[in-house]
C-alpha cells in the first residue's frame, strides 16, 4: 500500500536499477517476484540500453545524466588521478551539467535520490541526496534535508550498515532500499517536483558482495519492486523510464594480469613494500581483531598470515575468503585493509615504469609520458610508437584456451572525444564479451581464474510507460547517452547540441540548442577512507 500523499505533477520518474539487465530481470519476471517491474516492461516498450566502455558505476552514471561521453564530462572511473596520487571521484570531477541543472534552467524542479557521484550537491530547483562515492551523512542539496529525511523517514544511510553475520546482510540491503523509497515519496510530498530520478545500487552491490545468491538477488529485487509500486502510487506520474548503467554476468572465462605482461616486456617496474606499508598497531586500534591490544603488540597469526599472503600473491579484497590457504582460520572482523596483504607484496613502481594499469575498471593501460607524469619516461616523440606497438602486442594476446583475451584494443580517441581526455588511458582494453577480466595485480602468473565470479556487462535494460510515449516503438540500439536528451524532450527543453546521444523515438519532436559553458565547482577532494574502503569492499579498488 502507498504512502498517502496529495496528488502530485511528476511528468516523469526515473527508476535507476544498477547493473539491471535481461538475463537477471526475465527469471525473476517468470517467477512473479517483481510485478511491479514486469508490468513496466510488458505494457510499455522496451529493449536493451548499451552502456559505454568502461561499463563501469562511477563513469556510467555521469555519462547518463549529462549525455555526454567521458572526455566531456571527465570522469573514467571511480578514480581520478593527479600524477601518481590518485582519489576517489565525486561530483566536481564531473565537468558537464546534470540533467536536472538544465531542467532548472528551464523552470522544472526534480527530486534526485542516490544517483552515484552526485556529490557534493550543487544548487538547483529541487532536492538531492547523493549515491555511490558520497560519505555517510553526505551534505545535501538543499541543506539539512537529510535531517527532515531522517526525522520524517527513520534513519538513511547511502551505505548498507555493515554486519557480522552473513544472513543479516540481505536485511541491510532490503532497510536501504525501503529508505530510498521512503525518502523520495517524502521529497516528492515536500517538493511537487516534475523529475524525479530514484536510483537502486543494491541491485549491482549484491552480485559483488554475494555473487550468485539466489537468495539475495531475488530479496534485492523484490524489495525494490515494492519500493517502484509503491512510489508510483504515491507520485501518479505520467511517464516512466526504467533504465540500468550496464548489466552483470558471470565471469566465466580467464583473469589477466595486464601488469604482469607489461613487466614481462620491460615496460614496468616493481617494488617491495612500497606506499602502503600498513601501521599494525594502527590495524589493532582500529578493532581488526577483537580483544587485541594494540599496546601489547607481537606478530600474530593474523600478521603472519598477512604476510604470507602477501607473498603468494593475495591482493584481493576478499581477504577472509583467501585467509584458509594460508592457515589462518580464527575470526578477523568485518575486514581487512588492502594494506596489510600488500604488506610483502610487490607492487608496480610507477614513476619507474614506461606504462601500467593504475585501475582494473579504467579498463586501460596509461603511458608514463615525459611532460605530462612528474615523472615520465616515455619521451613525447616516441608516444605513438610505443603505444601502437603496445596495441598490436595486446591485441595478440591470447587465454589459455587459445582464444582472443580482447575483443578490441583501441587509442583512447576511439571511445571518447572532449576536453577531458587527457585524463582517459592512454589504450582501452575491452575484454572479449566481457566473460574475461583484467586486473593490475603483479607478482603472479599472467592469466588466472576470476576473483569476480560476476562483474560488468556492458548491455543494459530501457522500459519506456506513460501516455507521453509512444509504446509501439521497437527500441533496439538505445545508450545511456540518449537517456538525458530524452528526458529533455520530454519536457520541451531544447537538447544541448553537445550531447553525444539523441532523443530515443518513443517520443516526437524536440529542438536542439548550443549552451554557455558550464561553470563547475573547483575540483575538490574526496579524501574518505570510508568511502575507499566501501568501493574496496565492492571489488573496485
């Protein structure tokens, strides 16, 4: 049942599903888990929305609600890097304006929940409460909404909380989504906005904290199907747009250590124990092992384990998944840094080094370049040799199984254009169909199998309802680059000629105009480790 609430104006709800895509939609469809879902697809049109390369939250969702590729809007992954320093991206790395900016202009308010990389919220006519890369507690737009949320709503977090016990985390997932829900349909009641734009990352989250659980995907997504039911009956909007920033699979095929190969080749150099050498009295502090006292320290099982592992070339997040092979069974807490398995580990030497991967989700290898790395040793005459000659390499490469690792290898001109790509790797590696992967691991073989038995794909889901849409249109090559045109047209403001997408045909008409340039906020810092240790969590850093 719907919360109660005056009639509204929405002309448009954007449902936001993170990772939402056919092959997980259509068997929860058939087994009557998401009505709701199922119903927007089944009476409106709908079809597959190819999302851009990197496939990846933190890049996607920008290129989404700004229309504009990477090298526009300047955000390639979670990450931003300066040098060889590097932080997570937020909001002010995004160089263009967001959709709801450009509907303020033209006199319509939204209601913007969870999007990813939305903050710090910048002002417009309307309410926003930031998503993925933003801390607990974020400031909002306008602010201390999120107090009147919380008042009003009980309390909301942008990140699940955090539990010792595996079986209660599906109720951390199902009380985050109820509280996105809950505050939009309260914003909306406050407000009368004619967007709305409610964002679920719960649907990507469980495929990476619980790949395969049947369980809690369907949990995940049942609780969202209630969440969209009941916010369409609180709001009666007259149009609907379902749409996803890429899909997930499984991972079926082989892991490549990008870093391995380019040491292999001379192109990249190590060191041992370089930065992050963790501080193990700061590890006990921080209750890494319950009962510790950090004032009494000597190396543990646990120290000792790190270390082994280390060796022996763990460095994935899922420390507690891998600490059997080394012979550490007792309990550690909810998790261990990144740090102290790096503890021994070798690790690439950036500065040293011709080129590297910085990111597994940049999908690309990054040039050391002379004049433009502080310090560069590739010289600017040599650049395009040497990264033409680094394409023809990795375009051989082939799995253990004899088949092609990618299905393409490109300069960074083939997927973006703009101001920004300067910030772009310097070659894209897309992994062939997406059922291998890459990472920047060093020290280990070059191919492996997955640590992510599920990951990314890059087609995603569009479902279009609502009597502003013509619902026997076919949609078949849809991108996320047409969902803000889209949106434009749909409440007559003129597309901004820059857009790389355009307005998909479910709806007539629309005129295109040239905008001043967009006057961003200084880039500033995110610089909170509990935002690096959640997107660690996920596997993304």
């Amino acid at each position: 049942m719907g919360d109660s609430t005056d009639e509204t104006d929405l002309r448009l709800l954007v449902v936001g599903l993170d990772a939402g895509c056919r092959s997980v939609l259509e068997p929860l469809f058939e087994a009557g888990e998401i009505p709701t879902l199922r119903e927007l697809f089944e009476t409106g049109t709908s079809g597959p929305l190819e999302s851009q390369i990197p496939p990846w939250t933190a890049s996607a969702w920008p290129s989404m609600y700004t229309g504009k590729n990477p090298g526009k809007h300047g955000v390639f992954d979670f990450l931003s890097f300066d040098g060889y320093d590097w932080d997570v991206v937020n909001s002010t790395h995004v160089r263009e304006r967001p959709v709801w900016e450009l509907l303020s202009e033209h006199g319509v308010s939204s209601v913007v929940v969870n999007v990813p990389v939305t903050h710090p919220a910048r002002e417009f006519d309307g309410v926003l409460i930031p998503g993925m890369t933003a801390p607990e507690d974020p400031p909002c737009h306008p602010g201390g909404i999120l107090e009147d949320v919380e008042l009003a709503c009980g309390d909301y977090h942008v990140y699940p909380q955090s539990t010792d016990a595996p079986d209660q985390s599906i109720e951390g997932y199902e009380r985050t989504i109820e509280q996105r829900g809950k505050a939009f349909r309260y914003l909306c009641r406050r407000v009368d906005p004619g967007f709305g734009f409610l964002q679920f990352q719960q649907t990507d989250t469980v495929f990476h904290e619980r790949p395969g659980d049947r369980a809690a995907i369907e949990a995940v997504y049942r609780e969202v199907d209630r969440q969209v039911a009941e916010t369409i009956d609180a709001t009666d909007p007259d149009t609907i747009l379902v749409v996803s920033d890429h899909g997930i699979g499984k991972v079926p095929g082989d892991e490549f250590r990008v870093n391995e190969f380019l040491r292999e080749r001379g192109l990249l150099e190590v060191q041992s124990g370089g930065d992050g050498m963790p501080n193990w009295s700061t590890a006990w502090e921080n209750d890494l092992l319950e009962g510790e006292d950090a004032g009494k320290h000597e190396e543990s099982p646990l120290e000792r384990a790190m270390n082994l592992a280390a060796k022996v070339g763990i460095t994935t997040q899922r420390v507690a998944n891998a600490l059997d092979t080394v012979g550490l069974k007792e309990p550690i807490g909810r998790r261990v840094p990144n740090d102290m398995i790096r503890a021994a580990s070798e690790q690439v030497d950036f500065p040293e080094s011709k080129a590297y991967v910085r990111s597994k989700s940049e999908l690309g290898v990054r040039i050391n370049l002379r004049g433009r790395e502080p310090n560069g040793q590739v010289p600017e005459s040599d650049y395009e040799a040497v990264r033409s000659e680094l394409i023809e390499q990795l375009e051989g490469v082939r799995t253990p199984g004899g088949e092609p690792m990618f299905e393409a290898v490109e300069p960074r001109e083939t997927y973006f254009d703009g101001p920004h790509i300067d910030k772009a790797p310097d070659i894209l590696t897309v992994p062939a169909g997406f059922d291998n992967a890459i990472v920047a691991d060093v020290g280990k073989p070059q191919f492996g199998e997955p640590m992510e038995s599920w990951n990314h794909k890059r087609t995603g889901v569009v479902a279009a309802t609502g009597a502003d849409f013509d619902e026997t249109v076919v949609l078949e090559d849809a991108t996320l680059f047409d969902v803000a045109p889209t949106i434009c047209t749909l409440f007559d403001v003129p597309v901004d000629t820059e857009m790389d997408g355009a307005t998909l045909p479910i709806i007539d008409g629309g005129t295109e105009a040239a905008y001043p340039a967009y006057e961003p906020d200084p880039i500033t810092k995110t610089d909170d480790a509990a935002v690096e240790d959640r997107l660690s969590d996920l596997g993304y850093l």
